[in-house]
C-alpha cells in the first residue's frame, strides 16, 4: 500500500483549503435553511374543508396525501337539518381551502364564513353544472328546504343535488383538482393525474348504470321516493321518481294518512317504493300490499354511510343506488 506524504507546505495548503470548505459549507447550509423554508411549508398538507361527506370523499381522492380532510356534515346525518356549531367555526378559521357544493345547497355557509373569520380559498364543486329546476312548493312541501329565499306560489327553485349525475360528477372532481392546483401549484400534477383516473371510473360507472337500467322495461322505471331528491339520477338514468308527501314523517301515520298514501302511490303506477327509516315496517308492509310496488332498499341522497360500507363513498353510494334500483324494478 503507498502512503502518500505532504510537506510542511503542503500541510499548510491543506489546512487552509479545509478552511476554506468548512466556510463554504456555513454559507451552503445557512442559503439551504433560508431558500428551503418555503418548501418544509409546502410540504404540509393543505387544511381543507369539505360541507358535507360526499364532498369530503371527493377530495380526500382527488387530494390524496396533500391534503387533510375536515368534513363538516358527516356520513349518516342528514345535510338540510345542519345548524352550524362553534366546533365547525374553529375549524373554518383554520382552513386553507373550503370546498362546497353550491347550488343553494349550504345556505348557512356564508354566515359561517363570516363567524369564523375565514380567509382561504373557495372551491365551489358544482361551478358549470347545468341546474335542474324544481317546483318551490314541492320542494318545501317535502320537508326538503335548502335555504333559498321565499319566492311567489309556484315559482320554480334550483334542486342542488347534482352529484346523482355521474357526469356532473366529473364536472365537480374536474373543479376541485383545478381549484387545489391553484392553491398549491406544487402538487398539481399529483391532483390532475388522481382526478383524471377518478373521472375515468365515473364515465364507465355512469355507462354501466345506464346499460342496466335500459334493459327494464321503460314502464317499469318508475319509483316512489319520499324526496325530490334524485332528479338528476331520473334525467340521467331515465327512471321516473315520484315524490310522495308523508313517506319521511318521524311520527307513525294515522289510518287517514295510510289510506291517502295508498290511493297516492296506486295512482303513479310505480313498481317500486322507497321509503325512509322513521317509517315502520308495519306501515310499509302494508302499503306495499295494497299498492303492488315492490319496497326497496336504502337509497342515499345526499349522505354516504360510513367508510367501511358500501355506500362509503361516492363512487360506491352510486353503485349501492343503482343496484338497489335495479333489484326492485326488474319484472
């Protein structure tokens, strides 16, 4: 093995040229922490807050590990009965992005905007989405309210559930990574390229939902539902949704209210009846006797149930739907 031997000179030489590095790696270090703070920032994950679950699902798919979901409105409560609470006013005021619906769907979300001392960026999902129109004093009639001003009798009003279209669907997962990317243009190739992929399971979902509901007889695709809830899945789907008063009371039904149900449900010729949980299976039973429609399942409208069910997500709660819809309408 060779060793190779410095001078005196040459010790000089090599101590001054550590000294020289050790400065150069002060400087280097010092420029790194200064230049590099910004990015330890970016690397945290945006604070978003989504109105309600099916919003907050689609985020947290389109966002991936760049973002930290907060949803408001959680799975199995229902979304027109929120009050909001001073919980959901800290976390506003903590927030970097809130992402909602629109349409007249969050009435209360401007006031909770202000309370909250909000300023980050708004997402509204439903922005391009062409708005279904609804008779005003049906929707009320129902129990249904979504906040919208008083309007004369008759006067029509905008129906906001316009995820129950799978292609509007598409119009809000395409909103919310433009709107992210916006916000943190760092990741935007992360958010584009987890959209593109959701986008292309919605468009085959939506075919394969059309598919099979075009294959029951186009009289048999009619469906009593205590909501006007689904029209955009009626429009798109074309399956006939007929809302009936009385299907969602809390309080059991007087023999008077069975019988007018009855007489309601027998006269829209339906093949199936939905109905919701308040409602006995007494009742329901009965109904179902004297009607000849087949009662159906759950059908989530503007709720997912929790995670690890099949209806835990948006992609999923459009595949529980369909299905459910499926099972009852075919002869």
């Amino acid at each position: 093995m060779r060793m190779v031997m410095f001078s005196n000179g040459g010790a000089v030489l090599m101590q001054a040229g550590f000294a020289r590095l050790r400065r150069f790696c002060a400087i280097g270090l010092s420029t790194f922490a200064v230049l590099g703070a910004p990015l330890s920032v970016a690397a945290e994950p945006l604070k978003v807050v989504a109105s309600f679950s099916i919003l907050g699902d689609m985020v947290k798919v389109i966002g991936g590990e760049n973002v930290q979901v907060t949803t408001l409105i959680g799975p199995n409560v229902d979304a027109h009965s929120h009050e909001p609470t001073a919980s959901d006013s800290r976390v506003l005021a903590d927030a970097n992005v809130v992402v909602m619906n629109g349409l007249g769907f969050e009435a209360w979300m401007p006031r909770l905007m202000r309370a909250s001392g909000f300023k980050g960026h708004e997402i509204v999902a439903s922005t391009g989405v062409t708005p279904r129109q609804l008779d005003h004093d049906h929707d009320h009639d129902h129990g249904h309210s979504h906040g919208h001003d008083d309007k004369a009798d008759g006067a029509a009003s905008v129906d906001p559930h316009a995820w129950q279209d799978l292609r509007n669907g598409v119009k809000y997962a395409r909103n919310i990574a433009n709107g992210l990317s916006r916000v943190d243009p760092v990741n935007r190739a992360g958010y584009q390229a987890r959209a593109d992929i959701y986008v292309t399971e919605m468009e085959k979902l939506h075919n394969e939902i059309r598919q099979s509901l075009a294959a029951i007889p186009a009289e048999r695709r009619k469906v009593v539902t205590p909501h006007d809830a689904f029209g955009y899945f009626g429009q798109a789907y074309d399956i006939t949704f007929v809302p009936v008063a009385g299907l969602a009371s809390d309080a059991e039904p007087s023999a008077r209210d069975i019988a007018r149900l009855i007489r309601e449900i027998k006269k829209t010729k339906s093949a199936a009846l939905f109905t919701e949980k308040a409602l006995s299976s007494r009742v329901i039973n009965q109904i179902a006797r004297e009607t000849g429609a087949k009662v159906g399942g759950t059908l989530y409208a503007d709720t997912l149930d929790v995670t690890d069910r099949p209806a835990g997500t948006y992609l999923g709660m459009f595949k529980w739907n369909a299905g459910q819809l499926i099972f009852s309408l075919k002869p």
